[in-house]
C-alpha cells in the first residue's frame, strides 16, 4: 500500500507536501493504516501530496503523460497505482482529490460515505468535508479494500457504528442496474469528448441491459459549489490558525490564499452553507431512491498540464452531501489519456454503489495500463471504448 502524505504511519515523517515548517513524527497509526496493517498489508511508503491536500501541485507527474497533472490532492496514490508501482493506497477528498486523480491515471478512485471510514491520525483541510478514500485498480479491489477501513472508531466521533457489509461478497448483481444519467450541469460544463464518451458509454451499458434515465437535479444544487467553497474556507483557515501565523510566508500561493480567505467568511455564511447542505442531503434522498446509482462524468476533460491539478468541479457535489462515489476509468481519449465515468451512491449503501461499478466494469472491461506499466497488463489492456481513440 501507498500511503498519502497527511495520513500517519508510526516512525514515519508526515510532511503534507509542505516544506519543513509542517513536518509531524506521528509515534501511532493513523486508524486507517492500523486497520490495513492488522489485516496483512505491507506500507511501502508515503506518497506525494500537493501542500496541505489543497491545489499547489506536487512534484508528481501523471504515469500516461509526464507533461500532464495526475489530478490532486491525492497526485502521488494514483500515479503510483496507475504506474505498477503499488497495487492499492489511500488518498483523501474534501472537494475532488481522490475521483479526479483516479480519472486523470485511469484506476478506480472510490469516496465512501462521510462517517463510512474514519479520520482519525489524518491532517485534516476541512474537517465537515475531509473523506478518506482509496485508489485499486478494479472495483473489486475496492470493495476488498472497503471491508477492512470502514467501521466505528471511538477516535472519530463522526465516525458511524452503522454494521459493515461484507462489499466483495455483494458485488454480483442479480440483475442489470437501474442507473440516473445526470447531465445537467455536467454536460454544459464537459469539454466535447468528455460529453461524447459518457454518451457511448451510456449507450454501450443500456445495450447490456441496464436501465439508464436522464434526471434532473434538485434547486438547492444550484448554490452547492458556492456553499462548498465557503465551509472549506473557513474550516481551513481554523485548521491552519496557529501554524498559519507562524508560518504564513512558507505557504504555497494557492493555500496561501485560501486560508486567508477563509478568515475572512463571516459565521452567517458559513452557518447558511452548513443548512444548504442538509436541504440538498435531503433533496437527494428520494431521487437516490428511485436508483443503484447516478452516473455522469468525473471531470470535464482529460488531465490538463503540470501547471494545475485539473478541475474538481464535478465530484464537490458529492462531497459536499457526503454521498458515496467512485470514479470508473472507462477508455482512453483522443490524446492517449484515461477517461472515466463517476458513479454516485446512496449514503451508506456502498455494497449497491460497488455492485453497480462492478456490473459497469464486467461490461466496459478492465482499465488499461499506461506505458510505464507491466509489459504483461499493457498486452492485455482493454481498446478503447465506444467513442473513444486508442
């Protein structure tokens, strides 16, 4: 296993991706790596993440392209998945910092529920937002992967002490998905070839035989990115308080700027986003309802260059409401670059979330390899999909 740069491992520095100033040597493990330990998994080390798992890129560069990101905040887990380099770690999201990098290096990024996997021993950005996630290179692995983090942990108080399904024993399902196709939004804000891959491979799962239906999202979406931007702001800049005042100069811009930010937001607003968020909670129970699963695209295009970590728009949503959701690599594009699809859950029901990625996986095929990648899995590396370029 990998392990990102926040979460910590006894003995072993953890540094943030800051320079230094930010340096911890953590005596325990975090509950996440005691959990993986006990279970028999071997910490190959910690991997890169951008500073304080917010948007100045790291040094990492993505495995299917060394000019373009590997996404962020969690860049180091899923280029070293994607790359043969681990076949498993841990990342973390608080906006899109395990789907996007999944997308952009072509493995299986899944977000549990808030409260499915606890935080404890994890440097938080925004703690009503931070998830811990994972990255594998199949739904299955997911799922295996899934058992052993999730469950109750007295250090977490908002961990849950819902009972914990055993996820790689109910990833058959006994009959093809019904599944919400979300375009709103996410089609006007998708680059052309994303919008033409979600829809082959749409058409390639109803061929198949799920049942897939054009929903529309409820009103209180239309504020969710702002009220995410205003809760991770403000909870930033009282995370960073103390080490931001000593430290300030050392922050990288972006982080920099965001925790400034974020001193600034009065309590009204932070409290009026907090509400926002039950209402779309809410709201999005009886459409989850209707469905196993939502389906639409992680970002808006391929992996951009090395100057950013890429959009993460398309997974705040999620976030936001704590839903459950993974991020399935489905073809390459155009430039030789993953493409992927996000499918979204109903809060604590991951065993019908990773069911329905698995039947979409069995269909779509396994991911492909990047160059660097084993010889042997670049020979069996699936075409590309429907609408896409090889």
């Amino acid at each position: 296993m990998g392990i990102k740069d926040i979460y910590h491992v006894a003995g072993v520095k953890t540094t943030a991706g800051a320079r230094g100033f930010a340096d911890q040597l953590p005596v325990t493990d975090a509950t996440t790596v005691s959990r993986l330990k006990s279970a028999g998994a071997i910490v190959l080390g910690k991997t890169a993440t951008t500073e304080f798992a917010y948007l100045d890129p790291a040094e990492t560069k993505n495995p299917w392209n060394l000019e373009r990101t590997p996404g962020g905040s969690s860049s180091g887990s899923a280029a070293a998945v994607a790359a043969r380099m681990a076949p498993a770690a841990l990342g973390s999201q608080t906006v899109g910092s395990v789907l996007r990098p999944a997308a952009y290096c072509g493995v299986v990024g899944l977000k549990p529920t808030y409260g499915r996997i606890s935080r404890a021993g994890i440097m938080p950005l925004a703690w009503s937002l931070d998830h811990a996630g994972t990255f594998t290179r199949s739904v299955a692995d997911a799922a295996l992967l899934l058992k052993v983090l999730a469950g109750r942990d007295r250090n977490d108080p908002t961990s849950s002490d819902l009972p914990v399904p055993d996820y790689p024993a109910l990833l058959v399902l006994d009959s093809p998905p019904r599944m919400g196709l979300v375009r709103q939004y996410f089609r006007e804000e998708s680059a052309p070839e994303t919008a033409s891959h979600l829809d082959s491979v749409v058409a390639a799962l109803r061929a198949a035989g799920a049942a897939v239906e054009e929903v529309s999202m409820p009103g209180s979406f239309r504020a969710v990115h702002a009220a995410t931007r205003l809760i991770a702001q403000a909870e930033a800049a009282a995370v960073h308080a103390d080490l931001f005042r000593l430290h300030a100069r050392q922050y990288r811009p972006k982080i920099r700027a965001f925790v400034e930010a974020g001193s600034l937001v009065p309590a009204l607003a932070y409290l009026q986003a907090r509400r926002l968020r039950r209402r779309f909670q809410r709201e999005m129970e009886p459409l989850l309802a209707r469905f196993d699963a939502l389906i639409m695209p992680v970002v808006p295009a391929p992996a951009p260059d090395l100057s950013t970590t890429g959009d993460g728009s398309f997974c705040a949503p999620w976030s936001f409401a704590g839903l459950p959701a993974l991020s399935l690599p489905t073809g390459i594009g155009a430039e030789g670059l993953p493409l992927a699809v996000q499918i979204v859950g109903k809060a604590f029901v991951e065993e019908g979330l990773l069911a329905a990625a698995h039947w979409c996986e069995s269909v779509l095929g396994p991911a492909a390899a990047p160059e660097c990648g084993d010889k042997e899995i670049r020979a069996n590396r699936r075409p590309a999909s429907p609408g896409s370029h090889a």
